[in-house]
C-alpha cells in the first residue's frame, strides 16, 4: 500500500521498515511506539483543478474532510490498542465500524488524489498501452467505459465512491461502487476513484452531480492509474 | 388508490404483491391499480425559503426543496410506474429490481415531506418548545431533561456515516426513542416520527461547509414543537393524513 499512508518520524522508520509492520517493538511491554496515520501533502496546488474542481472544494476536501479521517483513524487506533492493552478484546471489536470508516476515508482519499493531476500537465485525455488494450477489451471502448462508470456513480444512493479495479483472480478489470467510506478490498485492486460524497462537487456543482462527473475526467491521472494497473 | 400513507405502508410490507394475491384476485388488483395509480407531486412549503434564515440559507432551503425533494418525487414516479407495468406483465424478478429504486426515491419523498413539516421560523410561537408540554414532559421522563435529550439526539446526528437522518420516534403507547436512517430509508416499522432532521451534506454545506456540528446546534432553533407535539400525540397514520392535507 502506498507509502504515504503511515507517515512516521524519521526515527521511526527504520523500525518500521525493519518490522514490516504498524506495531514495531515487540519487546516494549505497555507502552506502543506506533506509527500515527498523518495526512499526505498533495503533489498539486488546491487551484491546480480548476476550473473542473474550485480550489475552495479542494482545499476543504483535503485540509478539513480528508483530515478529519486521518484524526479519527488515529482515535479508533488508540481506542483498539488501550482494549487490547487491558485484554477487553470485545471492547476492541466495538470500535470496528470506527475503523472501517476513518481508515476507509484515509485510504480512499489517499488513492484519490494520487489519481487526479491538473489537466495542464498529466490530467486528462485518455490511457495508452496496456491499460488502454484492457479497457477496450473489457469494456468495448474507453467512450463506453466512461459511460458505465458514470452510470455507476449516477447510481450511488447517498455517499460513496465508484472504482476502477482489477480483480486479482480473472485479471479483468470491473467497475465497483462502495457505500460512505468502504474500502474497495479483498479480491479487488483498486485503480482509479471517483468521491461521490456531496462534499467533492457541492460548492461548485450544487445539486447538478452529473456535470461533476462529466468534469472529472479531464482531471484523471491515468498515469498513476497505469502504474496501479501494472502492479496488480 | 396509492397516497403517501399507502407508500408508507407499502414500504414497510417490501413484499411483491404477486406474492400474496392469485388469480382472478391478483388481475382485479392490477387492473384496479394500473388505472388509479397516483402521481406523486412536490409539497408547497409551509413557508417562504428565506424563513429559516439565518440558521438555514434561503438557498439552501430553495435548492433542497425544488431540486432534490423534487427528484425523489420524480423518480419515484418512474420507478412505480414501471412497477405497476411489472405487476401487470406478472414479471417478479422486475418487480424485485424496483424495490431499492422505491424505498430510495419513495424514503426520500415521506423523509423530506416531514422534515419540512417539521420546521418552523424562529420566531414563530411553533418553533418555542413551550408549544409541545406533553412532549416536553415525555422527554424529561426518558432523557432526565430536556438538555440531556438535545445532547443526546445532536450526538446521534453526528455519529452518522455518510448520507442519513436522525429522527425522534414514538414506540407504542408513549416510548420516545431517537433512532438514526441511512441514506433516505424511511421509518417504517410502525413508529411514530415525532421529529427529524436531515444529515446529508446537501441539507447544510452551502452554508456550514464541513462544520456540521454548528448545523446540529442550530437546527434547534427551527424545529416545530408545534408539529412534534401533534405527531407525538397522535398515531402513524396521524402524521400522514397532516402530510396529505399539504399533497
């Protein structure tokens, strides 16, 4: 998973490295060193979008909403722990849907914006090599593709996200939705996200989301949607 | 005939019709049906869009009641449409395909027709809770005090993941109980809806962006005690002959 998810301390990430692992030192009885989940910068600017996505979007979207994920990935992180530490595993089993959400949330938008780029530099067009062979295959054409992933979003009944994956058994790739911050997860490899919640069109799109997914893909990375496609 | 009290009824059975009627029985019904099926239509608003201000926007209130309210009822519209063509053509697995289209689309239309309802502005007598005594009362008797309650249901709201609403219900005789929906699910299982308040981001970003703790702090000052106290005192069906007089 992407290296930006669980930033560290620079002291720290040796052991991490070293371990493999979120809970590096097994010999610290009571008291974890644990990395804490912080928020990635974003390798554009919050007006780099524009004009398919405002800055005053991107800036909440990112600085507020995706926030506000990685603080309470943290807090369900520390709740399950202080359980653990006291051997109250079904306590700990209660903050599941805590995490499911927050750690959900940061994951998401983590591949989110990694998956957008301003339309002056990678955003946009169309993929080539391999990744475009697929999805003509899969799909029939990169137009019907677009088209059925817009229907998907279209589709989504309250907030959540729509995915291009890979599933990691036929080697096909699928659209998939999944409700409020569900990751996509098990058997599929996520390639390409669109945020469907209210929050990532509201300001600028209103209640007219069909423009925004229209819009958004003259801001799609389909660079780092290759790379992810070539990894899978 | 299929009003919203049928709808509500409707949703709360989630059972094909095909599934329970026969023969001659079953054609009379479609037949019936196909010919009275009601077009749902956008309720007026009992008041004017700028009237919540300042604690909802008159924009707000303009795009969510002439924008969103009006694509549950359309689409709900749509989907019962093709429903009843469905019941008619005896085509089950059709009918079980618009069942999630219907308690969307129809969810939408009963959660946003009692939200409206259960509104008021500020500084109308409606919106003091002074004008819901037996509620008033019932609610001490369960939260301890009126306080307790409002802290209580604002962390409900704001427990919520994703799109959904919380609602004030009554559960038999007199039980209150705050329970939270997802989404547009509707309440359904018999309780009454005293009051609700809606939690996606479309009934508050416009004005509060992500601070949606200032929306729950300040819905409190446009609830309509006048209609929670109706709707407490009365019975389910009670809360939707009020909704059918604004239809």
């Amino acid at each position: 998973m992407s290296s930006t998810l669980l930033r560290t301390t620079p002291a720290l990430r040796g052991a991490l490295r070293a371990s493999g692992a979120v809970k590096p030192a097994a010999g610290l009885a009571t008291s974890f060193v644990r990395g804490k989940a912080t928020l990635p910068d974003l390798s554009y600017d919050y007006g780099a979008l524009e004009p398919y996505i405002s800055s005053k979007i991107m800036e909440l979207h990112h600085s507020k909403h995706h926030q506000t994920y990685v603080t309470g990935l943290n807090s369900a992180l520390e709740s399950i722990a202080k359980a653990e530490e006291a051997k109250d595993f079904a306590k700990a089993a209660t903050f599941a849907p805590l995490l499911n959400f927050h750690g959900g949330g940061h994951l998401n938008h983590t591949l989110f914006w990694e998956n957008l780029a301003p339309a002056s530099r990678e955003g946009g067009g169309e993929p080539d090599g391999a990744l475009k062979s697929a999805i003509s295959s899969d799909f029939g054409s990169f137009d019907s593709f677009r088209k059925q992933m817009n229907t998907s979003l279209a589709g989504i009944q309250g907030s959540g996200w729509a995915w291009l994956v890979k599933d990691k058994t036929s080697g096909t790739l699928g659209i998939v939705t999944r409700a409020n911050q569900d990751p996509v997860s098990g058997n599929f490899e996520p390639l390409l996200g669109i945020d469907a919640w209210e929050h990532a069109y509201y300001l600028q799109y209103e209640n007219r989301k069909a423009e925004y997914f229209d819009a958004i893909w003259n801001v799609v990375n389909w660079k780092t949607v290759a790379q992810r496609f070539g990894k899978a | 005939m299929v009003n919203i009290g049928n709808l509500w009824q409707y949703l709360a059975a989630q059972a094909p019709l095909s599934s329970v009627l026969s023969g001659d029985q079953f054609n009379a019904t479609t037949n019936n049906m196909a010919s009275s099926i009601t077009t749902y239509t956008l309720p007026q608003l009992p008041y004017a869009y700028d009237a919540l201000e300042p604690y909802i926007s008159a924009q707000i209130m303009e795009l969510h009641h002439s924008k969103h309210h009006q694509a549950y009822v359309t689409n709900l519209n749509k989907a019962l449409e093709s429903h009843i063509a469905s019941v008619v053509g005896n085509d089950i697995p059709g009918q079980i395909a618009l069942q999630q289209a219907i308690k969307f689309n129809g969810g939408g239309h009963i959660n946003h027709s009692l939200f409206w309802q259960n509104l008021a502005p500020a500084s109308s007598a409606d919106a003091k809770p002074e004008a819901a005594k037996e509620l008033a009362a019932a609610i001490e008797k369960t939260w301890g005090s009126f306080d307790d309650f409002k802290k209580a249901f604002s962390t409900a709201l704001l427990g919520i993941q994703g799109s959904g609403w919380g609602w004030l219900v009554k559960d038999g005789i007199s039980g209150l109980r705050i329970v939270t929906t997802k989404d547009q699910d509707p309440v359904v299982g018999g309780e009454v809806p005293v009051f609700g308040v809606d939690m996606w981001e479309h009934a508050y970003y416009l004005q509060y962006l992500n601070g949606k703790a200032a929306y729950v702090d300040n819905i409190w000052n446009v609830i309509n005690w006048k209609t929670a106290e109706d709707r407490f005192l009365g019975t389910c069906d009670d809360a939707f002959a009020l909704l059918k007089a604004s239809l």
